[in-house]
C-alpha cells in the first residue's frame, strides 16, 4: 500500500463506509473525550498528524451532513444502515444516541440545532412506511 497524507489516507479508509451518515458514525466512534484514536493511522504519521487529520474529516463529514437535502439524507440512512445494523431504524436508533455523540468539537460554522433537527426529521420519517418517506422527503 502506497501511503499518502494523514488526510488522504483516512479518506481512503472511510471510503469503505457506505453513506455520509455511516462515515460520521465512525469517526465519532473514533473519538473519546476530545481526542481521536486510530491506530493504524497514527503507526503510520504519528499520533498528532493522525489526530489531526480525523478532526478535519469529522469537521468536513458533519458540514456535508448539514448541506445535504433531506431527500438525500434517506436515502443516506438506508445505505449507512447496511454497514453493520439490521436497517434504517437500528441505525438511527444508534444514531440518535446520546452517547454517540456524532457532532465534532469544532463543528466549522455548523449548528447543534440544525443538526439536531435533522436528526430529529430521520427518526420522524423513518416511523412512518417506506413509501410516505420517499414522498415527504
């Protein structure tokens, strides 16, 4: 494996995480406390330039997050819902917990309440059948 930057490299990683929703799921699993934590990243660049690197993904992922349509972001949870969960209302049941914690530190301009809303807005959807989600959304 070729390596690049601390950046570059935990792109190519995420890139394996199906959905926006998926790939924030992870990088706040990566975090406790204030720090985040990947061993393989920090083995290859050193513990800071790792750190670093997950802060400005997490950052990134979050205002992704907060720019997408919420027609999008439905069919985001049932793409990031595959990775690991048994469909849309697991993973969102995860989602929505507090202890997972999926908005970074330094949210880059972003709002806790816009994206409590539309955390919010996934979990109010996603009670309702299949097809009156895709028609609100």
């Amino acid at each position: 494996m070729t390596f690049k930057g601390p950046f570059e490299d935990l792109l190519l990683s995420l890139s394996a995480i199906p959905g926006a929703l998926g790939k924030l799921t992870y990088l706040a699993g990566l975090r406790s406390e204030e720090s985040y934590q990947h061993w393989g990243l920090a083995r290859v660049h050193g513990s800071d330039k790792a750190e670093q690197a997950m802060r400005s993904a997490h950052e990134a992922i979050f205002l992704h997050v907060l720019r997408t349509p919420l027609k999008e972001l439905v069919e985001d949870v049932e793409l990031s819902a595959f990775a690991g969960h048994n469909g849309p209302v697991e993973f969102l049941s995860d989602f929505l917990n507090p202890s997972s914690d999926p908005i970074p530190a330094n949210r880059g301009g972003g709002s806790d309440i816009h994206f409590t809303a539309v955390q919010v807005s996934l979990a109010k959807l996603f009670r309702c059948p299949a097809e009156t989600i895709r028609r609100a959304a």
